[in-house]
C-alpha cells in the first residue's frame, strides 16, 4: 500500500486521518476539544473550527457527555481516511 505525500493531504483531512489514528472512531471513544488540542498541539478555537468543517462533510459527529461535546470520526469520515492510503 502506497502511503501517501502529506504535502498532498489538505489541512483537514490530515487533522481527520490524526482523530481516526487517536482512536475517536466512536461515541464510546470520542474525545472532548480539549483532549484533542492536546493530541493535536493546536489552540481549541482551531480544533473547533476544523471540527465544524469536518462535521459539515459528515466526517466527524459528537455525542455530549456530562455536558460537554465530544466528537469522533463517522463512518464516511473513515472512508475517506483510508482512501488517502489508496
């Protein structure tokens, strides 16, 4: 399997290719803004807005827990993970 150039990859979907890689697959496994900043080392405004993009595309969901918005890679948005090893 050809791995692919990350130059190649845009922004979003390598941040998508980072939560599936974590393990936020699913809503017993989805993870806060926070967690994910952490993972990411990026600011929580900009997981926030590149979760809002990827949500929009159907790539990412959330499930709220104890108040608070935790999200995880969907279905579609594994696909389109893979696809990039293809």
């Amino acid at each position: 399997m050809k791995m692919p150039n990350t130059d190649e990859i845009p922004d979003d979907i390598r941040f998508l290719t980072l939560l599936h890689n974590i393990g936020a697959i699913s809503p017993e496994r989805s993870l806060s803004i926070e967690e994910i900043s952490r993972w990411a080392a990026i600011e929580p405004h900009e997981v926030r807005e590149k979760l809002l993009k990827l949500s929009s595309k159907r790539y990412v969901n959330f499930c709220i827990s104890g108040n608070v918005r935790r999200y995880y890679v969907t279905v579609e948005g594994m696909r389109k993970v893979l696809s990039t090893y293809s």
